[in-house]
C-alpha cells in the first residue's frame, strides 16, 4: 500500500490546558505544514538543559522556540500563566539586551501535537535533552494526541503505517479525519512505546510488531481528561506494517434514560417490561463502534439511582470499559492469551458470579460460544441476563447465537430469550448550518434524491453544512441512536424456528406493527435531525424495509 496523498483540507484543533477541557471546543481550521517540522530541526532551544532560554517542563508542553527565533504556541497557551511568564521573561531579556537578543521574532499558533511533533523533530537531531522526570518524547507525543482526540470527543485514534510515511487519524462523529503525518520510524516508535511504556493488563509482556496485542493506557495517562478508559489494540496489517488503534471511553456523567440517548419512548418501555421478569435474556446488537455498551451502561445505572440500587447488579466484563454507577464491576481473569484461556475465564468467572447473589447479571459482549453458554445458564438459574453481541438488526440475533451453536430449543423459548434489540449511532446535523434538502439537493446522486423523495418529507429534510463554531463539519458531536426492539412471543420465535428469519421479520412487522430501525431512522431524517446521507452511510438504505411490505 502506497502513503495517501497529504489532504490539503485536513481541518485541525488547537489545545487548551490538559485539566480545563471545555465539553464542546470551537474548532479553529488550520493547515498542518512540513515547514514547521523543517524549522524545528534549527533546533528547538525551549527544551535545551541550560539553554538561556530553557522553559520549564510545563511550558514546554505548550511552547517551543526554535533558534532561528519562531515562537510556536498551542492555542490557546496565551492564557496560561506559566506561558505568560515564560514570553514576558523572553521580552524582558532583549530588553536588558538593548536589541542585541531578540529571542524571537514571529509567534505562530499550532494544533497542540504540533508541539509535540516540533520536540519529536528536534529531538532526532540530538537538540533536545528532557528534564528528569519527565515523559519521553514519543509518550509526550502520544498524550498530546490523546488530549486533542478528547477536546474533538473523538472515539478512536488510529496509527497507521505505510511504505514511505505514516498517519494519525481520529474517529470523530464516526468519521475518519486525517489528522497528520510523521514518519514510518517515528510512528512504529510511537506504537512501540505506547504498549511497552503506556500500557497495563497488556496481552503480552512486551510489544511484538508481528503478534496481534491488545491492552489499556494507565490511568495515570488520562487522569483529568474525563476518560474511564483507553483501549489499546495493536498487530500487523497485511504488508506486514503495524497498525493500532486506541478506543477512548468517556465518563458519560450522570446516567441518562433510553429516551435522552435517542430511543423511542415505545422503546424504553419495551426495556423496562423486560425488567418486571425475575429471569430471562435481553439482547442489545449492532456493529463495532455503535454505543451498545454506553447505552447498556446508562440505562441501568439510571435504575439503579432511580431505585436506589434496590436490586444487586454485577457485570462480567473483558474488562469493564464504562463505569456502571449502582453495580459491581467483574473483570475476567484469563490465564492464558489463546481462545481457549479467554473460554475458561468467562466460564469461571459466571461461577464466580452466581455465588455473589445477583438479582441482574450483565454479561458484557457475547463473543465466544462459552460466554453465550454461561449467559444461558445465568439465565435459567433465575437470573435476569444483559448481554451484547455483533448483529445488523435484532431480528438477526438468534441467527447469530444459532450460528454459535447454542440450540434451537433454546432460542425458540420467549421465557428464555425475551427482547432483542439493535442500535446504530448516526451524526446530528447542526441547526446552525444546516441545509434544506432543496437547497442542497443538486448534490446528491440520483439514486439518493429518488429514496428521499420516495420514503421521506423532503420540505423538512435538512443536510449536513459547511460547518460552524457550533459543530465539526456540520455535524454535533453528540451523536443519536436510531434503534429497533424486539419484545419476543411463542409465534415469533416458532415463526423463526420454522421458516427462519425473515420470516419472522415479516410477521414481526406486518402483525406486530414492529417499528424497525429503518423506520425510526426515517422520522429522525424528517425531523431535520440527521440527514439522509448520513443515515445511509451509517445505518441503512432508506428503501429497505420495501419488501416487508410488498
């Protein structure tokens, strides 16, 4: 694989203080230039031990003179007060010198890992000596690249390598920006220091560029950030090249309803049905990256506050990833890194788990055969079961567990298996730049503009805009749930037994009046509140229930 080309419009945050992080940042585009990384190899004296002008480590992570007398600055360091200190100090000093020393001449505002990467540059020339005590230019790097990903709610951070360059990418309202690039050496640095030095509960000692390898950044990495956890996977691509990936999981705050998330209000009670039962499972589906485990974790933790914790809740996960306020979070001990390790400490950790004495068990994602098996068991030993799995819509759940070989007896049991959902998270459009669909509608294919006009309300569709100080292009950065449930009964599940899925998706929408996803995704599009590309691209074609209606 060839380096893509550099985007010329990649779009770039600036940093405030790492522990004052506003919860939606303005967004300041800028370009990233190689001249910058060319001027820091005139030395950067900021961080030169006994330099003249040596700046304390603390500036140093928001400021960098070069020799030739270039002040780069992230912004918003203006208003820090050692910063301050540090360019009054500068002033005062060609004062005194009666022009003879002008530290610097032009001050340039830069993304926050801008700094870092001017130090990273210097630092190969041999210029820069850090201060004892302090982090490593490549751990200094990666934190600032965690810091800018925070201020963008970013969900993922990708480093990925090609033949002649490598690139930082961030996941940002399930988008891929391109955020800059360093070179191959670096970046395989960069990964290697950040399992090896960064990373805890790893899956292997130490990093092997070869070997798939996953782990989470220590806490002491993300305090103040307004993170529970960082997620850490790394291995080899195909040409052999590394790749990680880095999921960032928020501290969602107070615990928020279905209905505040983005679900129906139908939908919610179908949730809250399911919890007058003393047993039995409930499913929540969708792909990577959609929420499952946020929305899981927000809605029981708003019962239990609501109940005041009435009922004992322990979660089984690998690890827990989200705080869950109101229960008792299990982590499973493997002692083995093969599949069948991970088996065996799902299945001892259930054990584990019916001795605590749970009224609600939650299962975490259901994966491998054995963790289905023990939610199963949970389940027919009184216990009311959560659990998660990989599916694109909730009909689609028993043929997964199916698939895993749990039994058809089993899945045809609505006493055992009583709700299946599924969500998808999708963009909302800005209100502040948004577009009317006619406005934009010459900017769509054909195919798309026919679906719209077809299954929705064009004079209230709205399109995403060119972006604002409100948004990041044209999208809010809290994202809503399109979503579909399924509350199971004997002729559904005998319907799938039967003649299998789709047939019980027809029966489940034409008798039941089950409202789909596509559906709730089309009210959401004709309330102006996400557009139709998006909901396309994210979730669903807008036409694809037209054969459960034919």
């Amino acid at each position: 694989m060839s380096a893509l080309p550099q985007d010329p419009q990649i779009q770039s945050r600036h940093e405030p203080s790492i522990t004052d992080l506003p919860s939606q940042p303005s967004v300041v585009p800028i370009e990233l230039s190689e001249p910058a990384a060319v001027e820091a190899r005139t030395r950067i004296v900021t961080g030169i031990k006994g330099h003249d002008f040596e700046g304390s480590p603390a500036v140093q992570s928001k400021a960098a003179l070069t020799e030739d007398g270039i002040l780069f600055l992230a912004e918003g360091a203006r208003a820090d007060v050692l910063v301050r200190s540090y360019i009054a100090a500068l002033d005062r000093r060609a004062e005194l010198s009666e022009g003879r020393i002008i530290p610097y001449k032009e001050i340039r505002s830069v993304p926050y890992t801008e700094i870092q990467r001017l130090y990273t540059e210097s630092a190969e020339v041999g210029s820069v000596s850090l201060s004892a005590g302090s982090r490593t230019n490549e751990e200094s790097q990666a934190v600032a690249m965690i810091v800018e990903a925070v201020k963008e709610r970013a969900s993922d951070i990708f480093i990925e390598v090609y033949e002649e360059s490598a690139e930082v990418q961030y996941r940002i309202v399930g988008d891929i920006e391109r955020r800059f690039s360093i070179k191959p050496e670096r970046a395989k640095q960069l990964i290697r220091t950040v399992y090896d030095s960064m990373c805890e509960a790893t899956s292997d000692p130490a990093y092997d560029y070869n070997r798939d390898q996953g782990g989470r950044i220590a806490r002491k990495h993300i305090e103040g950030l307004g993170l529970h956890r960082i997620r850490v996977s790394t291995g080899p691509t195909d040409e052999e090249r590394p790749f990680m990936t880095m999921r960032l999981h928020y501290d969602f705050g107070e615990p928020r309803s279905l209905v505040n998330l983005g679900y129906r209000a139908e939908h919610e009670a179908q949730f809250l049905e399911f919890t007058n039962f003393s047993y039995g499972i409930a499913l929540i589906s969708g792909p990577t990256g959609s929420g499952k485990s946020t929305s899981l974790a927000n809605f029981i933790g708003y019962l239990q506050e609501r109940d005041n914790c009435a009922r004992k809740v322990i979660t089984l996960e690998d690890p827990p990833e989200i705080r869950i306020p109101g229960t008792v979070q299990k982590a499973v001990l493997r002692k083995g890194l093969d599949r069948k390790a991970e088996g065996e400490a799902w299945i001892a950790g259930f054990d584990t788990l019916m001795r605590w004495n749970p009224d609600w068990i939650v299962a975490g994602e259901l994966r491998l055969r054995e963790t289905m098996d023990a939610a199963l068991k949970s389940a027919l030993t009184n216990h009311l079961t959560w659990g998660m799995l990989h599916a694109s819509t909730a009909t689609l759940v028993p043929t997964r567990l199916q698939e895993a070989g749990i039994e058809m007896g089993y899945l045809s049991d609505p006493e055992i298996f009583r709700l299946f959902a599924n969500q998808s998270l999708v963009p909302q459009v800005c209100p502040h730049c948004s577009i009317p669909y006619p406005k934009g509608r010459s900017s769509l294919s054909n195919g798309l503009r026919e679906r719209i006009e077809t299954h929705c309300t064009p004079d209230t569709v709205r399109l995403r805009g060119p972006g604002c100080d409100h948004c990041y292009r044209g999208a809010l950065r809290e994202r809503t749930i399109c979503a579909e449930v399924l509350t199971t009964d004997r002729a559904l599940l005998t319907e799938y037994r039967n003649h299998g899925e789709g047939s019980m998706r027809r029966l489940w929408v034409r008798e039941r009046g089950g409202l789909t996803k596509a559906t709730h995704m089309i009210e959401k599009i004709n309330a102006g509140q996400i557009s139709p590309t998006d909901a396309e691209r994210m979730v669903l074609p807008l036409n694809a229930d037209s054969h459960l209606l034919e």
